[in-house]
C-alpha cells in the first residue's frame, strides 16, 4: 500500500503546480517577464493621492518648522528644530528622488520644474546633477567602472580599490566597517559641495537656472539663520526681557535676590 506524501510535501508539489515558470508563455529575459507581472499588479501605477498628501505634509512640516525656529530664536531650544529639519530635508530629498523617477509626473517637463524647486530650491541639491548619477546607477549597479556610486573616493567597495587606495582613502578602508555610519552623516555636506561643483562645470542642463536655485537655497538659508541665531536678534532680546521680568518680580518677593540689570 502506498504511502501519502507528508503534509510539507504536498504543500511543496500545490506551490510547485500552481506557480508558471518566469518564461511561460513569453519571450524575453526573466526580468521582462517580471516587470509584466508588476504592472499587470498596478505596483508601478501612479498614485497621485499618495503624493498629494506627502508634498502636503511635508509642506506644512516645512512652514511649521521653520515657524518654530524663528519663534524660538537663539535659545538651545533649537537643537530640537534642528532634529526637526533634518527628518524635513530628508524627506523633501525622497520626494526630489520620486519625482525623478518619474513617479509623481508622467512627463519630463513637470517632473524637471518640481524636481528642481523641491532639490535645488528645497534641499539644496543639484537634481540634474543628481539625476544624472543616479541613472548611471541603476543602469549599471555595483559595477565599478559604471556605476558612480561605487566609484572609490573616501570610502572604498571592492578588495581591489582597497588595495589601490592611497591617503585618507586607504586608512578609512582598514577600519571601513567602523567608520561607515559615522561618515554617513557628512553625506548631507557632500551632496551640497558636489552640487556646486556640478553647477560650476560646463555640461550641465539648465546650469544657470540650478546654479540660480542653489543661489537661492543657501541665501534663505544662512539669512535665517544668522538672523534668528544672532545675539541681538529680535527673538533673544524678546526672551531677555521676559527673564529679566521674572528675575524682578522674584527680587520682590526676596530681597537677598538680585534684579536683573541691563
């Protein structure tokens, strides 16, 4: 008498009997046919909703945040603005990624002027620039002589580029495994530092209106921030005399403390 297959088995031979092969029924490669079977899912279906309400939110963290910088003004209270900025600008950086991949605006003309405010105007980072080197990137991942972000520079990807490397390149890459996320967070700096360089080559698309947008960015930017955090802004002094007002009424009521004096 035979013997009936375990439950695992059966369960193996109903998935092995109900799932096609990548090739059936079609020509091309494997991935061709996956990429057939992601769209005819709708997982690579615009959602124009879903981006409505994240430029919306974003937006709005955007105006609120820097609301609260200037409300607060040059106390070290602002080390909790700046946590907030940070998610912000990370987040406006996804939304320039987005809307470089076309996920946001079917056409290259909307996705070039809302990629360009939200990362050169926003951020402060080259989108065509950007753009640029990111397509490189998933046309050719993880091989060294195309793929840009693989490319040996401080950090190094490959025994052979260990091996090559020279300066702070090669005493970074002894201990790369240490240092990684502590240097992941310069990475803000160096996207803005290649941006200017990007802008300031020729080759560039639209050079002069990014260049004019960077421009822009970073005199908002420092213009806020020397403004609020300086020592005579109007948001300290405004703080000043409230605490001097509560030093006076506590002098009031003891008199072994003293007011506060101009």
């Amino acid at each position: 008498m035979a013997r009936a297959p375990s439950p695992a088995k059966t369960r193996t031979m109903t998935i092995e009997r109900s799932a096609p092969t990548l090739r059936a029924g079609h020509g091309g490669s494997d991935f061709a046919e996956l990429r057939r079977r992601v769209d005819a899912a709708g997982l690579l279906d615009r959602r124009p909703g879903y981006y409505l309400l994240r430029f919306t939110l974003a937006g709005t963290a955007l105006v609120a945040a820097w609301a609260a910088f200037v409300a607060i003004g040059s106390t070290a209270w602002q080390l909790l603005t700046a946590v907030v900025l940070a998610v912000v600008f990370a987040q406006l950086a996804l939304l320039a990624h987005d809307i470089a991949h076309r996920q946001v605006f079917r056409t290259r003309r909307p996705s070039e002027i809302a990629g360009r405010l939200v990362g050169n105007l926003g951020v402060g980072m080259s989108y065509g620039w950007w753009m640029d080197k990111h397509t490189r990137h998933h046309a050719n991942p993880n091989h060294e002589e195309l793929d840009p972000d693989v490319s040996p520079d401080l950090l190094v990807w490959s025994q052979e580029q260990a091996r090559n490397a020279r300066g702070p390149a090669r005493f970074i890459g002894k201990y790369e495994a240490f240092l990684f996320f502590p240097l992941l967070t310069l990475e803000a700096f160096n996207l803005h530092v290649s941006s200017v360089r990007a802008v300031l080559r020729p080759g560039l698309p639209s050079r002069k209106l990014e260049a004019g947008l960077l421009l822009a960015h970073a005199v908002i930017y420092l213009s806020l921030v020397f403004t609020v955090l300086s020592p005579d802004s109007p948001s300290r002094s405004s703080w000043s005399t409230r605490r001097c007002s509560a030093s006076t009424s506590a002098a009031r009521s003891h008199p072994t403390t003293r007011a506060c004096r101009r």
